[in-house]
C-alpha cells in the first residue's frame, strides 16, 4: 500500500469514527425524554420484557412465547428478550425501552459505510464519507432508531444480512452469514417475516451465474440448512393465526368495491384487474418524490414536524441517482440496488396505508444507495474546493432542519400521540390507592397498558387478572378487547346510566366529560394532566353516587 493510498485509509477510519460518535450523540441524545412519553407500542414492550424477567412468562402467563400477542397481532419477540437485560439495569423507564434501537441506530451507521464501500458506486473520494453521514442524520433513520419497539431492530438484521449477501458475490462464504442474519430478522419485525424470505430467494436467483457451481455447494446447502433450522419456531405456528395476525389491513375491501364497478366483465377477470389497480396505486406512492421528500407521513405518531422521510433538497440527487442507475443497471452493483429497490414495497403495498413510513423502513436502504449515485453525480463535476465548502453547508443545513423538527418542534406538537401524561395520571393513582379510577377507553389507543408500565404493575397480580382462556390456546386469540380491571383501576368506555352511581373518579380526555355532564350528574373535578403547552390531555372527575341517587333515584342506589 502506497503512502497515499494508507493516508486515505486512516482519513476514512477516522471520519467514520467522527460519524459514529456523531450519530451516537443524535440516537442517545436525551433518549428518556424525546419522544415525550412512552408509545404504547414501547410500554406493551417494556412492560412484557418487565414481566419475563420477573416471572419468566408474558403479560397473559405465557412463557417465553415465539410470537408475543401484543394487542392480538402476534408480535416478533427478539426485541422484546434483547430488553430484558436493559429493563433489569435501567428499571422499567422510556431508556430501557428505547437503547437497543438507538444502539442498532449506531451499528447500523457502520454497516451502511461498508455497504456503500463494497459496492465501488462512487467516484468522488468525499461522497463515501458524506452519504454516509446523510444516512446517520437522516429524518427516516433517526426517528426509527429512537422508537423503542421491534421496527428497527428488524430493519437491522435484515440489512446485517443484506451485507453479507452482497459480499458473497465475492467471496462465497459470506453467504453463510448473509442467510443466517435474514432468517433472523423474521424474529425482528413483521415485514421482515416475508421480505427477508422473499431477498433470500430473489438474491439467489438474480445472481445464480456467481452463486451456483460446483465449487460452492457446501456453502449454499449450509446456508439453506441454517435458514431453514432458525425457522424451526416459525414453522411450527403455520397453523396458528399469527402469520394472520395483520390480514386486516389487506384492503380487500377496496378491491370488491372496485371490482362491482366493472360488472361488465365476469368476476373472475374483474377481482383480479381491482386487486392490480390497487396493489400498484400502493406500490408507486412509495417511490412518490412529495412523499419521500416533501409529506411526512400522515400518521403524527410515525413522523417530525416539517419532515419527510428525506430532506427536500435530496429530491436531486434522487433522480440523478436513478438515472444513475440505469447505466449501471448490468453490473452486479446495480442489479442489486435494483433488487432492494424493487422488491421491498411488494410486501408494503399489499396493506391499505399510502404511504406508510414503519412498516417500509427497510426502504430506507437502496433509497439511499440512489441518491448516494446522485450526489456522486454532482460532486464530481465540481472541484474539491467547491464541493467540500457545499458539503458542510448541505450537511449543517440538514442538521439544522432535524434539530428544529424533532428536538423542539415534536416533544411540543407530538406529545399526545407519543402517550405523554400517563406517566402523571399513574403518579396520581399511586397516590390514591383507597380509590377506584375508571378510565375512559373510547378515543385513545390501550390505556391499561400504559398504566401497567408506568405503575410497574406486579406481573405475577396481573397475569392472574386477565382473561385465563388466552393462554390455553395462546396463537390462536388474535381478537383484542381494550378492557381491563386490575388493582383500583378499570379500562373501558364510560357507561353513563351506570358508572355514575358508584364512588369511583372517571378520568377521560378533554372530550370524555363535558362541562354539562359534570354539572347534571354531580362531578367534582380532582384531577388534570396537561402537555407541554398546557393543554388539557386528562381530566379526573369524582362521582357523587349519594347526591346522585337523592336526585335521581336508580335501582343501582341499592348496590
């Protein structure tokens, strides 16, 4: 090695290094606290990785299940185990809940800047370490990485394996590797269930030239053998609802109905040409320059104010990526952006959202390989004088805008929809344990779990206390009820003909009780949870089932 070429070499080492410790301090920085609150996708997390550490079985007394029944929908359960150990250092806190994503955030950075090496798309000598850099910052990566459920970490191990089968290409027994990280990632997340299987399948054909030959048999029959062993635990729910458990947001709905439009052709032609309509109108939404740049997602919860899943001025490099792309399209380099490109909204376009942001982050990955090509584009048409100065003031400028978006503006905007509040409402309950809280169900996401988490409900108490019938046939009780009663407290809608006539403090949003019903039904108002701008999240009001009975005499008055 030259003395040039090493002192490149030791330029890029500590670059990375820079990142890294960069991206470190954006996925770590004030973890506990941004986003506000604790989802209930993390407390149902947390408190599950609570329960098994203290009692070695799930919420519903389950032990150590192959797919978690969060909410009926059968959840991946690596997550969930990987926070045991976190739960049990931290404590039951948003910390616990949220490190491991944050730390694949981190790992994930590294395994981007060897992607992007291995594949030699670049020209310029600083795009390696500024795309890289962009990956670490960008809006779609740092959200994800700081969400404390499974999401990411499925991403992770899929990507992980994404790697190791593009290294196969060059050196055969990567694929080992490669086809081991992907039949893990089925345990990460629910896309990763069927994408993973789908790439191992489509890598294997689109490259069968390189993969397949004599010389490489060992290798491919040890990775078929390992994928197939680590899915031992899948295979043996093929019989169960859990890969069922998402069906409902297939739209087959959509399809009947535009399929009752066409009655001119027989239905046999007429299903299939709706289900084609709809599936494509989903598929190219995720490939809509106004979604990946300029929309954030349409659900709060899944985005930062102001942001797309990419800063507005990538949509550049993006087209000159893709045209990029195309001249490259007959090298392995770009048949395999290509793959990732192509293959990963099939699975996401065959559910009813537009565009949804969680359940197509691995999109993340080739997305950013294209614009990668294109802002090589760019700076090798300008002399490193010009281009390091565009460089830093594109890069501040991002920081800048991700800064703004989701350090001040979302902890303020977002925090109802992040579950901020039940942190104080618990903190009110605890302190009242002679009286009973009945808490409004009707327009807010699983109360009773929120509740748990933050009380640090004793799991063995609660267990006893949910629906015993769950566990017996445990995979194949998909159906959820949001209600629940365990200690002082009961989860469910208000029942005004009856919930009024017993001493207990109804507690709701800003719109479960109206100032009127207060007033007709006898309510004293002893409680109020607000967010940081001082609006209302919570209301607590207290019965008076005496002054109520006098006035309005019940047959519950005897109870």
């Amino acid at each position: 090695m030259n003395t040039r070429r090493f002192r490149w070499v030791i330029i890029e080492i500590l670059a990375l290094c820079l990142i890294v410790v960069f991206g470190t301090f954006f996925y770590l920085h004030d973890l506990a606290r941004v986003p506000p609150g604790v989802y209930v996708d993390e407390t149902v997390t947390g408190y599950n990785a609570y329960s098994l550490n203290l009692t070695r079985k799930d919420e519903y007394g389950k032990s150590f299940p192959v797919a978690l029944r969060f909410f009926g929908s059968y959840s991946p359960p690596v997550y969930t185990y990987i926070t045991i150990p976190l739960v049990r250092v931290f404590g039951l806190n948003a910390m616990a809940v949220r490190l491991a994503s944050s730390v694949c955030g981190i790992f994930g950075i590294i395994v981007f800047f060897l992607l992007l090496k291995s594949l030699r798309i670049t020209r310029s000598r600083i795009t390696l370490l500024t795309t890289t850099f962009l990956f670490a910052i960008t809006p779609w990566n740092v959200f994800f990485a700081r969400t404390g459920y499974e999401i990411y970490l499925g991403f992770f191990l899929f990507f992980v394996g994404v790697l190791f089968c593009w290294l196969s290409l060059s050196r055969k027994t990567y694929l080992l590797l490669g086809f081991i990280f992907l039949s893990l990632s089925t345990y990460g997340a629910h896309l990763e269930r069927y994408l993973s299987v789908f790439f191992a399948f489509s890598f294997l054909f689109l490259f069968r030239k390189n993969l397949f030959d004599r010389s490489n048999k060992i290798v491919l029959f040890a990775s078929a053998v390992a994928f197939g062993i680590i899915q031992i635990p899948n295979f043996t729910l093929l019989d169960t609802t859990v890969f069922f458990s998402k069906s409902a947001l297939f739209y087959s709905q959509q399809v009947i109905s535009q399929a009752e439009k066409i009655r001119f052709l027989p239905e046999i032609i007429a299903i299939p040409l709706s289900f084609l309509r709809e599936f494509f109108s989903q598929y190219v939404a995720y490939f809509s320059p106004r979604s990946l740049f300029f929309l954030p997602d349409p659900d709060p919860q899944r985005s930062i104010p102001d942001l797309a899943t990419f800063y507005p001025w990538m949509v550049g490099p993006w087209f000159l990526g893709l045209l990029k792309l195309w001249t490259l399209r007959k090298t392995n380099a770009g048949r395999f952006i290509f793959l990732l490109l192509f293959l990963i909204p099939f699975p996401v376009a065959l559910t009813k959202d537009p565009f949804s942001t969680q359940r197509a982050l691995p999109l993340l990955l080739p997305i950013s390989l294209v614009t990668t090509l294109g802002l090589d584009m760019v700076l090798q048409k300008i002399r490193l004088r010009f281009a390091f100065p565009l460089v830093v003031f594109l890069l501040v400028y991002s920081i800048v805008l991700l800064w703004r978006g989701y350090f001040v503006l979302l902890p303020h905007e977002r925090a109802r929809v992040w579950g901020y509040g039940f942190q104080q409402l618990a903190e009110v309950i605890k302190e009242n344990p002679d009286k009973k809280f009945l808490i409004d169900q009707s327009r807010t996401k699983p109360v009773y779990i929120e509740l748990a988490f933050f009380l640090a409900y004793p799991p063995a108490e609660f267990q006893q206390e949910v629906d015993q019938t769950i566990k017996e046939d445990y995979y194949n009780k998909p159906s959820f009820s949001s209600y629940y009663k365990f200690g002082n407290i009961e989860t469910r809608n208000i029942r005004w003909d009856e919930d009024i006539y017993k001493r207990q403090i109804l507690v709701g949003d800003e719109f479960a009780i109206s100032e009127q019903q207060a007033k007709e039904h006898f309510l004293t108002k002893v409680l109020e949870v607000n967010d940081l701008n001082g609006n209302p999240i919570f209301r607590g009001y207290e019965t008076n089932p005496e002054m109520k009975c006098k006035i309005s005499p019940s047959s519950l008055c005897t109870l």
